[in-house]
C-alpha cells in the first residue's frame, strides 16, 4: 500500500511538473519583445547610432521587434550587424521581462585611403570601412592602391602609432619602390622613410632632426632620408638659395 501511494505521489509531481514546463514555455512563446538597448563598446558612438542599429535590425520583414520571442533568431540577428563594415562585434541576449540587448563594437579606422576617386578606411584588422556622414575619423591619408601590401601598411601604422610625436606629426603618407614617403604637420618637407624596418632607429633620428630644426629654422629642407645607416640625408636650400 506504501508502495503504491509513494507511486501515485511520484506521477503526480512528475505531471505536475511537466504541465509548469510546459505553462511556461507556452507563455514565453507568447512574450513581445517590448524594448531594445543598444550599448556601444565605447563610450560615444563614431559611426553608428541607435536609430541606426535599429533600422538594421529591422531591414528584414521577420525580424521586427515586436515579434514573439520564441520567433527571434539571435545569431541571425548578431549576423545581419556584423554584415555592417563598420561593425566589428555584435551581442545580442534577451531577458525575461523581454528586453532584447545589443552590445556593439564598432570598427577602429587607422588610415584613411584616396585612391583615384575611392576613399574609405583601414581598420586595426586591415578591413575596409565606408566613409561616414555621421564621424570623420582623425588619421593619416594614404595616397594610393595599397591592396597588394596592406597588411604591411597595417603593421606600419600600428608601429606610427606607438610613438606620440610620429603619431601625432604623420598626416599623410604613399608608397613608392623603395617604400614609404611621409608628410608632416609642422615642416613642408617629405621624409623618406623606405620599408617598414628599423623603426626604432628611424624614430630616433627624425626627434633627433626636430630638436635641430628648433634652433635652425633657417634651413629650408625639401627632403629627409632615414633608410642610410646612422645617416640622415637632407636636401635642402639655406637661406633661399
């Protein structure tokens, strides 16, 4: 008799158990998404906003909001984002009040490239992204097509970066048989850099060329050349002759 009931009681949980499961599952399958929050990694946005995210989000007819949450595909919707070029990661999770979060990275642009009538940005990675109405991002310009070596020009900038003064005086840059030639902010002169080696010696000499320039500006130098071994090649006119 024990046995029994102790039976009769086990179904009963195990029933009432599986009705709760179900209850519930039917009840989330009805559950609207009512709210969206879109996170930026940083702090401020550069490309995007959250109206822009939204209307990505919502390009498609079977991925409005307002969908039931069970009809939500988060993967398809973390991949329409980062079909975005100015996307790099996308989060999506959704909770039971039915809020639906979007954490999102945008892409960091290093150099700006103009080549014939195309412009758009290189980023960290060595993808491209499209050029903006909405953020101008503050880097070098890179004249030219430099898809054969990109990755070396990545790498290159990476390197310009890591030093505050060549970061900050490089604006543009292009790249010739013997390597690249940069532009600088304070002096009209071009500096032959050449190939992407020996950067801390080449760093030292250009500081090196800038504190002399500081107490000589009657040199009017039209060209520097850092690829000579403990060199630094100028060629220039004093006092305009």
């Amino acid at each position: 008799m024990i046995m029994r009931y102790s039976m009769i009681y086990f179904f009963s949980i195990l029933i009432i158990f599986v009705f709760l499961v179900f209850f519930s599952q039917k009840r989330n399958s009805k559950k609207e998404i009512l709210r969206v929050n879109i996170n930026f990694k940083d702090e401020k946005s550069k490309f995007l906003d959250s109206q822009m995210v939204n209307k990505l989000l919502i390009q498609r007819e079977d991925t409005t909001f307002y969908l039931k949450e069970s009809m939500v595909d988060l993967k398809e919707l973390e991949d329409v984002l980062l079909s975005n070029p100015m996307i790099a990661e996308a989060n999506l999770f959704k909770t039971p009040q039915g809020i639906l979060n979007v954490k999102l990275e945008e892409r960091n642009p290093i150099i700006r490239i103009v080549n014939n009538d195309k412009e758009f940005y290189i980023d960290n990675s060595g993808h491209k992204v499209p050029l903006s109405k909405k953020y101008s991002a503050r880097v070098p310009v890179f004249y030219g097509q430099p898809d054969e070596n990109l990755m070396d020009l990545v790498k290159f900038i990476k390197l310009i970066r890591k030093d505050s003064l060549v970061k900050v005086e490089m604006i543009d840059l292009k790249s010739s048989n013997n390597g690249y030639i940069l532009g600088l902010r304070s002096f009209p002169f071009k500096v032959i850099w050449g190939k992407n080696t020996k950067y801390e010696q080449k760093v030292k000499k250009l500081k090196y060329l800038y504190s002399f320039l500081e107490t000589n500006d009657f040199l009017k130098i039209d060209k520097v050349n850092l690829t000579f071994d403990k060199q630094i090649v100028l060629d220039y006119e004093q006092n305009g002759k």
